[in-house]
C-alpha cells in the first residue's frame, strides 16, 4: 500500500543553507494494509524525516514515496486516508478553542453534505471507538484533558477519514504505562480494521511487538530489517543488538548480553542493498573493521 523506494531527504543547514545534511539516505520499505510497521531508531536517525516526507509535510529530495501506486500528494484528497498522530498531542490542538473543534474542521472540509446530528452520531461512535466517553470529553478545552485522551481524540479524528495509514510518531512517550497500554491496544484494533500504520520510536517499546515487521534506521540508513520476531529474536547487526542491549533484560545472564558480531552482510557475500540472510529478515553492512568496503 504505502511504498518508499530509495528516499532521501538531503537538509540545507547553516545561517544561509550553504551546506547540506542528509538525514535519510536511500531507505526502501513499505507498509501493507492491516500491518503495523515499526521504525525504530536512535534521536536523530531521520524517523520524523520519513514520517513527515509520507504526511506530505516535507518534500523527498530523491527516490519515490507512493500509496497505492500515486505519488504523495499534500492535500485534501491525500489527507483523507492518510493522517499523523505526534509525540504532544497538545501542540495539535489550539488552546483557545474547544478540543472537539477538531471534528468540527473534518466535517467542513470532508463531509459538508453531511446533516449536523448525523454528523454528531459519527463523532461519538469515533469517540467511542477509541475508548472515551463522549460525556466525558466533548465540550472541554484542551487543558482540561489528559494527554492520553488528547491523543485518542486525535485518533478518532482519523478514525472519521476514510482512514489507510496512520503514521503515529513517538505517540506514547508522553503517557503513563496504563495509559500507553491503552493506546497501544487501540492501534491493535486499527490494524484489524484493516489500516496501515507506521509506528515510529526510538526505543523498543511495547509497541515494537505489535508490528509484524519492523525497520531499523541509523544515520538515516536502514541497517536491518524484516519480521519482528526476526529482527529482534535474532539480531544480525551490532546496531540492533546495541538497541536490544538497552533493554533491561531480567532474565537473561550477563554473558548474552554482548555476543560476538560477525558482517552478516559480507559474510553472505552481498553487494549493495541489505542482504537477505532469511525470508523476511535483511540485514546492512556492520561497518567493523575488517569489513571489505
Ligand atoms: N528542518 C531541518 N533542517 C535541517 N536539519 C534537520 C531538519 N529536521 C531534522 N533535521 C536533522 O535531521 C536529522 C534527523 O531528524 P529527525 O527529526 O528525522 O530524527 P528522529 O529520528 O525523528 O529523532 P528523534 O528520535 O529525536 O525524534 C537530525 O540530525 C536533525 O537535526
Ligand atoms: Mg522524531
């Protein structure tokens, strides 16, 4: 469904944009209806940058990003199954007006045929659909709501389109445990209701689990990739093995914690691309010293 083939994003920086930085160097992947794809990355790995070139938000400087073989193309049309959901769910919402305003700005640019009490029916069943209470939320300023309910509300939101993917960046990092639980179970269902979503983080998370296949970006460079229990049950490069290492693992005795790396990449003999060492699992180069670059 949503298909990024060798996508660059190339910065300019400095006080007049002489020099560049690439943040996102040639990264191919793709997301399938009902799936959830994790990107998963250190700060800085170029996470938002991909995310924010599928919103739209930022042109690619190279490469292709598609849904359902066209183009992205920033707008009304493309914004009907295609929404973002951030890390602060307040920043989204403007303090001065009503958090349900929200609903209100979709119905004017979506559904302006749609009768007033039809439309208020729509909205509690999306509001429901994301576990809140219609009593409880609508009519609030957004100060009055927690950051958990800011955030499902931004989901239902989504949830009113006709919805393919969801590009959910960082969104739990600001919410307790029980209530990143929540969130968490609710993108489960948006998954069954057949929607694509990207999840990005840059820790593994407990949503890392929920996606089948998960993506591995550093330095704006895919280093490995494939199905998740793959990925993680069986870390082929260092980077992946790094980020497992961050994990408090209770169980696992010391000596697991740093196994010895071999160049999976070179030793399967690739050249350019990731290799594929297993069906559904790929893996870079790991950069080591005796790699033959
Ligand atoms: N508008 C911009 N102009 C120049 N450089 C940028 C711009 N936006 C991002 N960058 C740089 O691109 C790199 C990737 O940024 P990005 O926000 O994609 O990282 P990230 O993986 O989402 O990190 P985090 O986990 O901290 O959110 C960073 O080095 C960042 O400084
Ligand atoms: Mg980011």
């Amino acid at each position: 469904m949503l298909r990024l083939d060798n996508v660059t994003k190339v910065y300019k920086v400095g006080a007049f944009g002489g020099k560049t930085f690439t943040a996102v160097d040639g990264v191919s992947f793709d997301v399938r209806s009902g799936e959830v794809v994790s990107l998963i990355g250190e700060s800085g790995s170029g996470k938002s940058t991909i995310g924010k070139m599928i919103l739209g938000l930022t042109p690619a400087t190279g490469g292709s990003i598609t849904l359902g073989g066209a183009p992205v193309k920033a707008g009304r049309e493309y914004y009907r199954h295609v929404q973002g959901v951030f890390q602060d769910p307040f920043s989204c919402y403007n303090p001065v007006f009503k958090a349900d305003r929200v609903f209100q700005l979709i119905k004017e640019s979506y559904y302006p045929e749609v009768s007033r009490a039809d439309w208020d029916e729509r909205v509690r069943t999306a509001i429901r659909d994301v576990r809140l209470d219609p009593g409880q939320v609508l009519g609030r300023y957004p100060h009055q709501l927690s950051g958990g309910q800011l955030q499902r509300l931004l989901i239902a939101r989504a949830l009113l389109l006709e919805l393919k993917l969801l590009v959910a960046d960082e969104i739990t990092s600001m919410l307790d445990a029980s209530t990143r639980i929540d969130v968490l179970n609710l993108l489960a269902e948006l998954k069954e209701r057949g929607l694509g979503v990207l999840y990005v983080t840059h820790d593994l998370s407990l949503g890392t689990y929920l996606a089948e296949r998960t993506v591995v970006l550093r330095h704006g460079t895919v280093v490995e990739m494939g199905l998740t229990e793959k990925v993680f049950g069986d870390p082929l490069h260092p980077y992946t093995r790094q980020l497992l290492a961050a994990v408090p693992r209770l169980h696992a005795p010391w000596e697991d914690a740093e196994p010895t790396v071999t160049c999976h990449y070179h030793a399967g003999g690739a050249s350019g691309g990731l290799f594929e060492a297993e069906p559904g699992h790929s893996v870079a180069c790991a950069g080591l010293a005796d790699c033959p670059r």
